[in-house]
C-alpha cells in the first residue's frame, strides 16, 4: 500500500506542477477527471442518487412523505411547546443544482470551491397543531400549514493534500449556508385568517434575519457534517 500512495503522490505533483482551475463545465466534459473532481462528481451523484431512491439507513427523500410528527419541548427550546404535523410532504431536495466547482492544485494540495442551490423546497402539511408559550404570550393555531424555502445556497471550500505516508487527508473545511427568501402558507392562526396573514408576514422576515443571525452556529454545524461526508469519502 505504501508504494502505491509513493507512486501516486508523484504522479500527482508531476500533473499538478502547473497551477491550474478547471470550473465545472469543463469538469463535466472531461472523460479523465482529477482524483479529487472524481471523488466529487461521484459524491454528488451518490447524494442524489440516494434522495430519489434511498439506501439501507436513509428512506427516499424526494418526496420526502411523513405521515405524522409529533414535536414537544425536548426538541423545541421552549417550555411546554408541541406541534403536531399529520401528512406531511417536503419536495424537490432533490432538484439541488451545483453552479460553482472548480479544483486548483498546487503539488500536493487541492483547494475546492464548491457551490450548489436548490431552487424551491415546497414543505406542506395536512393537518398542524401548535401550541406555544414565549415572552409570557400563548402562540396557537390548528390548520393547514405549507413553506417554500427559496433558494438555499451551500459554499464550501475545501483544502484536500495528498502525503506519502498519510494518503489523501481534508485539511481544511468551510461550509457557509444562505437563504433566499422564507415563504410560510399558515392557516388557522389564533382561530382567525386575519392572524394568520400577520404572522405569514412576521415568519417571512425573521426567518432570514435569524439564519443570518446564527451565521456562525449554523456554517459550524454544517462545516462538520461535510467534513466527516467528505473525510469518509476520501480513499
């Protein structure tokens, strides 16, 4: 195994000597990608493979259908809270597009830049019940409940270097999340169609505000899941 990593650890400073970036188009009509652009198409397209047909641990995630869900404070951080879902369908995760990919290597090391969105997640449901306390207001509402999340865009860059003894090993990970636009479809609200709109209105601002607001939190959180996706990928 030793001399195979030596023999290819050559190889690649030979090939990668001259810096270079291949952007994704070109990518795509090569028949003879990069070890790591191969490693990268190929989680892709076991990423979408198994959103449309599931695996061993995963169902089938586009559509992705629920039939019921029941919610309580042990997962929603605040006391006495529970929402109850019945039917519930989420829709095209598998429909995410890669926009941006392009590998630059110099000797041993890959640096990646990688780019992907989906266009429209539609999330509905049935049937919701939802009971809240916050800020010493009682929050409530039974009815139909439905969400687009538009555009939800992950950036990553990612440092990849190949060593004789240590093989091919992620070095660096830095995932960032964005979010178009939250469109919630509520009904049901405090008993009343008028309450309703308000808070569609309301949950139409603050859900991009918080996203940007737990910046942070969330491109951590992300940036282990991809690095512990991609680390296990690696040969």
């Amino acid at each position: 195994m030793k001399i195979i990593w030596i023999c290819l650890t050559f190889i690649w400073a030979a090939a990668a000597l001259p810096l270079e970036s291949n952007k994704i188009e070109d990518i795509l009509r090569n028949d003879n990608p990069s070890l790591i652009e191969g490693i990268i198409l190929g989680l892709l397209d076991d990423l979408r493979d198994t959103i449309y047909n599931g695996s061993d641990e995963l169902p089938v995630l586009d559509p992705l259908v629920i039939d019921e869900l029941v919610l309580n404070d042990d997962i929603i951080p605040l006391p006495g809270a529970r929402l109850h879902l019945k039917d519930t369908t989420v829709k095209n995760l598998g429909t995410f597009d890669v926009d941006e990919l392009s590998v630059t290597a110099w000797l041993l090391v890959n640096y990646v830049h990688l780019s992907g969105y989906i266009p429209v997640i539609d999330i509905d449901s049935e049937y919701y019940d939802l009971s809240v306390s916050a800020l010493g207001y009682n929050v409530f509402g039974t009815g139909r409940a439905g969400v687009k999340v538009i555009n939800p865009r992950l950036t990553a860059d990612l440092t990849i270097q190949i060593g004789i003894i240590s093989g091919v090993t992620l070095t660096h990970c830095d995932v960032r999340f964005t979010l178009g636009a939250f469109e919630p479809e509520v009904t049901g609200m405090f008993g009343h169609e008028g309450a309703s709109d308000f808070v569609n209105w309301f949950l139409a601002d603050l859900v991009p505000e918080l996203v940007k607001f737990y910046e942070d939190e969330i491109n951590d959180f992300l940036s282990t899941i991809v690095r512990d996706i991609v680390t296990e990928a690696l040969p």
